[in-house]
C-alpha cells in the first residue's frame, strides 16, 4: 500500500534488464560504478541497486543516465517498459493508475498525512514503522516509491488536488520526532502553495464528524465517472459502484464544510511550524 503501510516489492525482470542497459552502458563507457555515481548524482550504493535491479530508478537518475552515457535513446526507452512500481501494494496499483488520468483527486486521510502529501523524512519514518521491520533494500524502494508518486503536482498542474487531514496527525502524533515534523510542515507549506492544491485540518474538538468510518478516498475519470478506494491493514479495494461512491462523495461534501478553510488550514500549519 502507499498511504498508511506497506508493500513488500515484488521481483520483477524489467528491473532487472533495465539495470543491465545501464550496466553495459557505463562499461562502454569505461566507468567504474565510483565515478559514474557523480555523474549522475547518486550514490554509489544506489548506482548498485539500481543495475542490479532491486532499485527502481527515479525519474531524475533516467536522465542524468541518458545524458551521461550518451545512451542514444536507449535508457530512456528501457524506463518506458518497466513493470513494476516498488512500494506499491498489489492491491493499490489499480488506483495508482487511474490517479495518473485522473481529473480530480479528493482525500480524507485521519491515520497519517496522506503520502502525496509527505516530506521524504516523513515518509521514512512511516516505513521505519513497519511490522515486521522492512529490510533497508525495501525501505528504501518504499521511500523512492513515496517520493516518485509525488510526480503528480508537477506533471498535472491543471488536476485538482483536495486533502482533508485531521488536526491530531499532524499535531499530535510527531512520527518520527521534532525535527520530522517539522520537515513535514515545511513540505506541506510548500505544496499548500500549488494552485492545484487545496489542503484542510479537521479541527479535533469538534461536536460534528462526517468521517467516522475511516479514511475517503475519491477521484474523477477522464469521462467524468468517480471512484472510491477504501483500504485497510493488509487489503484495499475499488469503489465503483455509483450509490456507494455517492454516499463517499456527500460524506466528503460534509467533511469540507466541517474542515478549517483553506485559508485558515495554511494559518494553522504555519503556527504550528513556528511553535516547533
């Protein structure tokens, strides 16, 4: 899963022959993984995992690659034809997908911030807390896939992103201590300011609560038809059925109303940074 727990990553070749083009590309290059590493600014670690497949390579590695090795085209290309997204449960890929086309995105997330919405240490910490622990291969592709998935505020700048996010996970709970929170509220005062983005705290004294049966999750399809995801300690599930998604989407409508504005969320979060 993405949000709230894990997924162990599963095997996949396409990693695997990805790592070898880029493998075969630095030997023609005569580079030994040490100086490649800079080139692309990795770490030398990370240059292994990657080539020996166990790595999903990030976005920004694919390119520095290609230009480095003057690759003509061919890791890029090997990139388009990866499989697997390390970090994601079987069970989310499908909602991983369709938030990729998605027109509209909304969350309700009570547990934890939601991972869209999460500083790297934040994320790190969340998957620290893994039982059983993770290995640090798996920790480390379940951060990468944290971190990558955030792609979507860049590459959909028109898509519409809401999050309602109760007062308690961010006040209350410190995961992963002071310095990490405040690390993730200078993360989330950075995407607040995204005109796509629109972020609310659910007070937690508060007599009025739509959202007592857990966390919403909701998006809008390219062909205007909305779906809900709902998921729970080691499962998740699609929501397609439209009088189910229609009582998510008046919960949601009410959860907006109860929640600080916009305007008074961003206040609240920049007070809360500045206590810390």
């Amino acid at each position: 899963m993405v949000d709230s727990g894990c997924g162990e990553p599963e095997v996949s070749d396409s990693l695997k022959a990805f790592g070898e083009v880029v493998k075969a590309f630095r030997k023609r290059a005569r580079l030994t993984q040490e100086q490649f590493a800079p080139r692309v600014r990795y770490s030398m670690p990370t240059v292994a995992s990657i080539e020996q497949g166990r790595r999903f390579p990030p976005a920004d590695f694919v390119d520095r690659a290609e230009e480095a090795l003057d690759a003509f085209g061919t890791i890029r290309g090997a990139a388009r034809h990866l499989s697997r997204r390390p970090g994601l449960a079987s069970w989310f890929r499908q909602w991983a997908r369709l938030e990729a086309e998605a027109v509209s995105l909304d969350t309700y997330e009570c547990r934890l911030v939601p991972g869209l919405l999460q500083s790297e240490a934040y994320a790190r910490a969340v998957f620290a807390q893994s039982v059983p622990p993770l290995t640090d291969e798996q920790l480390e592709a379940q951060v990468t896939a944290r971190m990558d998935r955030q792609r979507l505020f860049r590459e959909r700048g028109n898509l519409p992103f809401s999050f309602i996010i109760e007062e308690a996970v961010v006040v209350t709970r410190h995961l992963g201590g002071a310095r990490v929170t405040r690390d993730l509220l200078d993360h989330m005062l950075e995407c607040a300011t995204l005109r796509n983005v629109e972020i609310q705290v659910k007070p937690t004294r508060q007599e009025q609560h739509a959202g007592l049966d857990g966390p919403v999750r909701l998006l809008e399809t390219a062909n205007n038809r909305w779906l809900g995801y709902a998921e729970g300690q080691q499962s998740g599930h699609l929501i397609a059925d439209a009088k189910q998604v229609s009582i998510l989407l008046q919960r949601y409508a009410k959860l907006r109303s109860q929640a600080l504005t916009p305007g008074d969320s961003l206040g609240l979060l920049e007070r809360l940074r500045g206590a810390l």
